[in-house]
C-alpha cells in the first residue's frame, strides 16, 4: 500500500499553498519596511526641528595648538557622552555636533578643559565658563552605574549646558573629578596673578 496525501487525510494543494504565501510574506516585508522608513523620516525631522531651535546657540572654542603641545594637569581616555541642557539630561544640544556620542579625549588644563573627540570637532570650554563639575549616572544616550560619568557644568554663551564623560579607568576618573574642582574653585595661591 502506497501512502498519499489523500490516504493521510492531508489536502491534495498543500505543496502549492506554501508558494503562494511568498507574496503575502513579501507585502508584509515591504509593509514593515515602510514603516521603519516613516520613522527614520520622523525622528530625521525632529533632529532637523530641534537643530533649528537651538541656531542661536555660539560655536564653542576651538582648542589653542598651544594647548594640544602643552602637558596637562589630568587627561583620561574614554567616552564623551554628549552635551544636554543643564538640569535636562534628556535635553541633547544638537547643534555643532555636540550631542553626538564618541570615544575620545579629556585633557584638563588651567585654561580650561579640553575636549577631543573622534570623528566630531574637538573644542575647549575655557575655565571662564566653568560652573560646576559632579557625576551622576550619566545623560541622554548612556547611562551607567551610579557616580560613573563625570558631568561637566559650563555656559555656551547664554545658555547653560553640561558635557558628560565617562573615563576608562576608575582611578583616570577621579584624578579628573580632582583637577576639575581646582580650576573651577581655584585656591588662593593659583588664583594670584603672577
């Protein structure tokens, strides 16, 4: 006795049902790809709206050559997280690149603190515009175990904003948070003039 698809019970079409879901499964596929396409649209725009906001924001400082030869009084090597709104970590300055998250370069001088990043323009916040320096669990983007990005206060221009970092090594970290608190709340023999 030879087993059929009719003596199993099973219709005799079933071969030719599973190639005629190749179209269905194709308009699914292009129905899912549209819709990915209108939210990259969507958040596209919003990015596009929100740089256009903060137009009036002023291009920070580029970093002196001066400073790039001079040795600093800390440095670590890690990730800049990105640049929010002070007191709104979900705030992301968009203009200027600096909301953009890259690995990079922390170098802390007496004129200020130099910012390096790969792939994105370094820039300094001069110690003038310093205001405070913490850490916290981080910003927009990253957010880490508790006291692992240190966040940096400063104004850019009018605006205030703060620059977090999060440096690979531990002890990297705090001679940062150390040098940091100096140069914004210099001591009495620092802040005489020579």
């Amino acid at each position: 006795m030879t087993l059929t698809l009719a003596t199993l019970g099973l219709p005799a079409t079933l071969g030719t049902t599973a190639a005629d879901m190749t179209g269905t499964y194709l308009n699914y596929l292009w129905m899912a790809l549209g819709i990915i396409a209108v939210l990259l649209g969507l958040l596209w725009l919003g990015w596009r709206g929100r740089k256009r906001r903060q137009g009036g924001l002023p291009v920070p400082d580029e970093v002196p050559a001066t400073l790039i030869e001079a040795q600093p009084r800390a440095a670590a090597e890690g990730m800049v997280i990105g640049t929010v709104k002070a007191g709104d970590y979900l705030d992301r300055i968009a203009v200027h690149g600096l909301g953009v998250r890259t690995n990079g370069r922390l170098e802390v001088h007496s004129q200020g603190v130099a910012v390096f990043r790969s792939g994105a323009p370094n820039y300094l916040i001069s110690a003038a515009a310093l205001e405070h320096v913490r850490t916290d669990r981080g910003v927009v983007g990253k957010f880490v175990e508790r006291d692992g990005a240190i966040i940096i206060g400063w104004r850019l221009g009018e605006e205030p904003v703060e620059t977090a970092f999060r440096a690979r090594h531990a002890e990297a970290h705090q001679e940062l948070l150390d040098e940091l608190t100096s140069v914004i709340r210099p001591s009495d023999e620092e802040s005489e003039p020579s």
